[in-house]
C-alpha cells in the first residue's frame, strides 16, 4: 500500500510540475513541462501492469503462467513505444522551439508576447536582439 | 492478383504508402520528378484499395486482417467494415486532388514534401483500418509527425508560431491518449476494442468509475483532434499559416478525431450502458455548442483561410451531434455529411490557392476581371453552399438527414435550433466574404483580396521575405544546384506565360467540384450505404463477432530438425 502511494504521488507530482510548467508559455519551460509530463505518462503505463516486486516476464518451465507468478510484458512493451514517440517529438519541439526563437527574438509563445507588448527576454550571447 | 489484394485488402493501404514514403526518401531529395511519379503511382493504388473496400463491405463483408497471424485479443488485428471504407477511398481520393493541385502549382515543393505526404496518408489510413487501442495511438503519432512536417514547409514566422501551438497541443493530447489506453488496459487486461467492449461490459461496479475516467479521457482526446468546443482553438491559426494545398490535406485530420468518436460511442462504449449515456449527453451539450461558435467566429473571420477553418470547426461539430443522438438516421446522415464536408473543404483550400496564384497576374497587369476570376467564384460558391448546406448541394441533404434523424430524439429542439442558426450564419459569412472578395473588382482591392486570403501570398508583395527560406536546407545539395534552385525560385516571372498555368490550377479544384455535384445526384446510392454503415455501426456485435472469430491463417508446418538438447 505504501508503495502504491509513494508512485501515485511520484506520478502526480511529476504530473503537476510539467502541467504547471507548460502554463508559463514560454517555448524552452514547455519543452520541459512536456518531458515531465511524458515522465508521468511513461510511468502510469508502467505501473498499469501492477507493481509487482522481484517478478520477471520471462517464462521459466514448470512455473503455472499467470501473472500472479509473473510480471506483465505487456504494458513494458507499451512504455517502449511511448518513450520512442516522446523522444522524437520533444526533438521536433525543440528544432521548432529555436526556430520560433530565431523568428520572433524572443521565447514567449505568442507572437507579440501578452497584450501586443514584446517581451523582454534576455539576449542569446553575440547576438543583437531584433 | 486479385485473390491476394483481398486476402490483404487491410494492410495494403498502410504497407503502400509506407513503401513509397521510404521509395522516395531513398530515390533522393532532388530527383523530383521520381519522387512525383512513385507518389502517383502510390495514389493510384491506394484509390483501387479504397474503391475495392467499398466494393466488397457493400456486399455486407468484413474483412479482418491478423497482424503476424495472431489471434484477436493478442495480437494487433486491422478491420475493414463500411466506415473505415469509406473513410479510406475519401483519403486517397482528397489526397489524389492534393496531389494533382500540388503538380500543377507554380511553388516549389517544400524539404521532403513526397515523402511527408506519404507517411501522413500512411498515418491517416491507419488510424481509420486499426482495431486496436493502442495501435491507433502510434498511427495518431504517425500522421501527426507527418502533419508537422507538412506545416513547416517553407518555414516562415507566422508558421512557425503556428506549429509551436499545434505541436504543443498535440503532444499534451497524446499525453491524455497514452493515460486513457493504459488505464483501460490496467482494468481489462486488453487493448483490442472489440474485446474491450465485451470485457467493460462484464465489469463490476467499483470499476465502472475507472472506466469511465478512461472513457471521458478518450473523449477529450478525440475532442482536441475534432476540434470541439474548448479544444478548438488551435485549428484557425493553424489552417491559416498552413499553406494552401496542406490545408486541404488537413481536411481530413479533423475527420480522424471524428471517426475515434464514432468508434468509442459505438464500439468501445456501445449504446446501452450507463457510461454511453453521459458520453452523449455532454457531447449533445459541446457539439452544438461548437457549431454555433463555428458560425460566429466564421462570421467574424477578416481572410478566407479563418473562415474555412470555423467552417471546419463548425463541420466537426455538425458531425459530432449527430453521433451524439445516436439514433440509425442520425448516423447516416452524419456520415454522408461527412464526405461531403471533407470534399467541399478541400475544394475551398484548394480555391484559395488558386486565386492566390491568379492574384499576382491580376494585380501587376493592373486590371480586375477575367475568366480565372470568374471560374473561382463559382467555385467559391459552390464550396460554400456545399460547406453551409444550402439546398441544392450535398451538405443540405446530409443536414436534412441529420434534423429528420434527430426529431424523435429527447434533444430535438436544442439540436435543431444549434444546427439551423448555426447554418443561417454561415451563409450569412460566405455571402459576406464571397460579396468582398468577387464584386469589387478593382485592382486596388483585388490586392486587398489576395491579402484577404490570409496567405502571405508568393508572388506579391512579401515576395522578397521568402526567398531565404526557400535556399536548399539540404548539406548534399552542391553549389551549382543552389544556383539552379535560386534561379528557380527567384528569377521565375511574376506574371505566369500563360493563362495554361492558372487553368492548370483550376483541374484540381473543378474535379472536386464535380464531385460534390455527383454526390447531390447520386445521393440515393450513397445514402444507402450509409444507412448499411450506421445500421453496422449500431451494432457492435457484428465488429466484435468479425473481429475475434477471426482465426489465423493455418501454414503447412514445416518440421524443424531437432538439433541438440533443447531443456
């Protein structure tokens, strides 16, 4: 029990933080508010094949195969997929997280920042802002 | 030949355009000509696939198709029943127009066009054949990675603000789409729709609530790629900076989010339970909703490109009340509403495009006025009507069917009233915008119209902000083909040599136009297989009877020579 709390709340948090960091609409904070996210994703599937400790998918002989006897290959499979895709797709983000910077001269998602004003955002090093 | 295409007839429209999306990376970035061909011929047999799937489901078959000879639950199936026939022949049949609008276009193709179309087709035909939870969430990766692709082509910054907000939204969707499947899978032990029917169904009480925490999740999913109400507003923006001929691909990607509805009141959730009831009762809230949101904010749209995007707002939300009453009728008009909405979208993106080609002519020769002029307002108007449903065109029968399936149903006065204000307003919008556009035919404000468009248009004025984007991305390209490619692209006259050229691009855009009329005059045939796919769709039994009696193919077993201590 202890330990399915201690997950759930690990889940949850990683959940909040990324949630709360993707709110900020800054391109460089959602690229991390999404790979938190993905992290709370990844980790719910896995623990949908229950927590099961010092149990392994691999089949042994003469052990009866039912998942009281063995961990669930499945949702580990599943978590595979979802890692790759995450994986690919926080890349796409952020080569078009820096082409927006480029563009716009700023990271704020928007183009002009709230309310039409352009938002202040540090420099990048060597470079004059637009 | 034959006897194998229907034996395959589910994966090949997956496994053709794999292999051309791979023919034509490996052909080469700059052997354009090849890449066209082997996309062409790719169409052509993606639109046999689809006209056969029509062909052989009207006769009241199924085809199951068992990835790597697995038995249902365990391994990934694919099912070919009337809508996802349907809904292949629409793909390849918007993408065959596509293609042609993109051949006959001036603009050069953008870093992998062919290859990126492909693998969206790809992505699309396998979200519509796949009978798996899971399964559909990687083809949603795979024909949204593709959709990416194919907004940034030709890279500028309204795009690439746009593509932030669409990759953003997408990706968190995915996060929800990923927890939703998980979830049902933590409770039922399956991700196989067909068995996750029967298995829901057998559930007890303390895990209804899971289930249906799964169900909403799926729900809101499906809602963001729909474009329903709260989740809608990424779309317009989208659509806009998405360049003409995209958008018309992207026609379709509302549909998909359309279909998984479909798919989850019908199949996953079928009707009966109490989970379907709330389903529908929040979607019969939000679709109409959405509709009439859709009419105000194509009302208020300034360019062509926000209007069709609201009307496709408006589109999905039309579709989706009609799956929400649930009723047999109501389900076929939807799906007759559905093609014809799909259709006259693309016809409207693909009419922008062209009049966007024909504005620079218009406006350097200094004078408004001309056939081509004449040609796109009629088809402006034909795509509207189509789009807003008014009598004589496809879009009003399929309403008409809509309200009349929804007359006995508990909602009839708020869904008629939705639908019909919803309709009135949109006519309101396109008089409006067709009246700006075609009527005031001055140069001056023909600019102004071709700024309408809510194109940066390439030829005039922003000319020049495009052409260093459009220099070779590509390391491989050498010098002398960079001089080719800027002499191209730069040098190419303002005013096209001849009127050929923009009779080029009115092809793509009459052949859909002529499709819409012949879905009016032919509507009787294809109301009739609607009415087969609903009556299918309204019973799930007959999916999941197809899909899990499905035994695998038996081999001739080959005797494997035993060769050492096997323990």
């Amino acid at each position: 029990m202890s330990l399915a709390l201690l997950v759930a709340l690990g889940v949850g948090v990683l959940m909040a933080c990324g949630v709360y960091l993707l709110l900020r609409a800054r391109t460089f904070d959602m690229v991390l508010g999404l790979t938190l996210v993905s992290y709370a994703v990844n980790l719910f599937i896995f623990f949908m094949g229950r927590l099961a400790v010092g149990k392994a998918p691999i089949i042994r002989a003469g052990v009866p195969e039912t998942l009281t006897n063995y961990a669930d290959p499945l949702p580990q499979a599943l978590v595979l997929t979802a890692i790759v895709i995450s994986f690919g797709m926080t890349a796409v983000l952020l080569a078009i997280a820096v082409r927006s910077h480029a563009e716009n001269g700023h990271d704020h998602v928007d183009e002009e920042g709230r309310s039409g004003v352009a938002v202040d955002t540090p420099p990048i090093p060597g470079r004059t802002p637009k | 030949m034959m006897a194998f295409a229907l034996q395959h007839l589910a994966i090949l429209p997956i496994a053709i355009a794999l292999l051309a999306a791979t023919l034509t990376l490996v052909v080469g970035e700059r052997r354009l000509a090849q890449q066209r061909a082997i996309a062409w011929i790719a169409i052509a047999l993606l639109l046999s696939c689809g006209a056969l799937a029509v062909l052989r489901t009207s006769s009241g078959e199924m085809f199951v198709y068992l990835m790597s000879n697995w038995r249902a639950p365990f391994g990934i199936a694919l099912a070919v029943d009337k809508l996802t026939a349907i809904m292949l022949l629409l793909t390849s049949f918007i993408g065959a127009v596509v293609m042609a609008a993109q051949t006959s276009s001036r603009r050069p193709v953008g870093t992998y066009f062919y290859p990126l179309f492909m693998l969206q087709l790809m992505g699309l035909n396998g979200a519509f054949l796949t009978a798996d939870l899971f399964n559909l969430f990687v083809f949603f990766e795979v024909l949204l990675a593709a959709s990416y692709g194919m907004l940034l082509q030709h890279p500028d910054r309204a795009r690439t603000n746009a593509a932030t907000h669409y990759v953003v939204i997408n990706l968190l969707g995915s996060a929800l789409f990923l927890i939703a499947a998980s979830l049902l899978y933590g409770v039922t032990g399956t991700l196989n729709m067909a068995d996750l029917s029967l298995k829901i169904n057998a559930l007890g009480p303390q895990s209804r609530a899971l289930v249906a925490v799964a169900g909403f999740t799926l729900l809101v999913v499906f809602a963001i790629k729909a474009a329903l109400l709260p989740l809608n507003f990424w779309l317009t923006g989208t659509y806009r900076a998405a360049a003409l001929p995209v958008a018309a691909l992207f026609a379709l990607m509302t549909k998909v989010g359309v279909v998984a509805i479909v798919r989850t009141l019908t199949l996953i959730y079928p009707d009966g339970s109490a989970i379907h009831s709330h389903m529908s009762q929040a979607l019969l809230v939000i679709a109409p909703l959405t509709m009439l949101m859709a009419a105000c904010g194509a009302l208020s749209a300034r360019d062509v490109s926000t209007l069709i995007g609201w009307s496709v707002v408006g589109s999905a939300g039309m579709l989706v009340t009609a799956i929400a009453i649930g009723e047999p009728k109501a389900l076929s008009g939807a799906l007759f509403y559905l093609i014809g909405s799909t259709v006259a979208t693309a016809l409207l993106f693909l009419n922008a495009a062209s009049l966007d080609q024909a504005g620079a002519r218009v406006t350097s020769v200094g004078e408004a006025g001309g056939r081509q002029w004449a040609w796109t307002g009629a088809l402006f108007v034909i795509g509207g009507a189509a789009m807003a449903g008014v009598p004589p065109l496809s879009g009003f029968i399929g309403k008409a069917t809509i309200l009349a399936g929804s007359a006995s149903h508990s909602a009839q006065v708020w869904v008629w009233t939705a639908v019909l204000l919803a309709g009135m307003l949109s006519i309101l919008a396109y008089a409006r915008m067709g009246s700006r556009l075609f009527w005031k035919r001055d140069a001056a404000l023909v600019l102004g119209a071709c700024r309408a468009w809510g194109v940066e248009s390439e030829n005039w004025p922003q000319r020049g902000r495009f052409l260093p984007d459009l220099q070779p991305h590509s390391p491989a390209m050498g010098q002398k083909d960079g001089e080719n490619w800027i002499a191209a692209v730069g040098l190419q006259p303002t005013i096209p040599k001849s009127d050929r050229l923009l009779g080029a691009s009115l092809v793509p855009t009459g052949v859909l136009a002529i499709a819409l009329v012949c879905l009016t005059i032919f509507a009787a045939p294809v109301q009739r297989f609607t009415d087969q796919a609903a009556a299918e769709l309204k019973r799930p039994q007959i999916m999941i009877g197809n899909v899990l009696g499905k035994l695998p193919q038996q081999k001739p077993v080959v005797p494997v020579p035993v060769t050492g201590v096997n323990k």
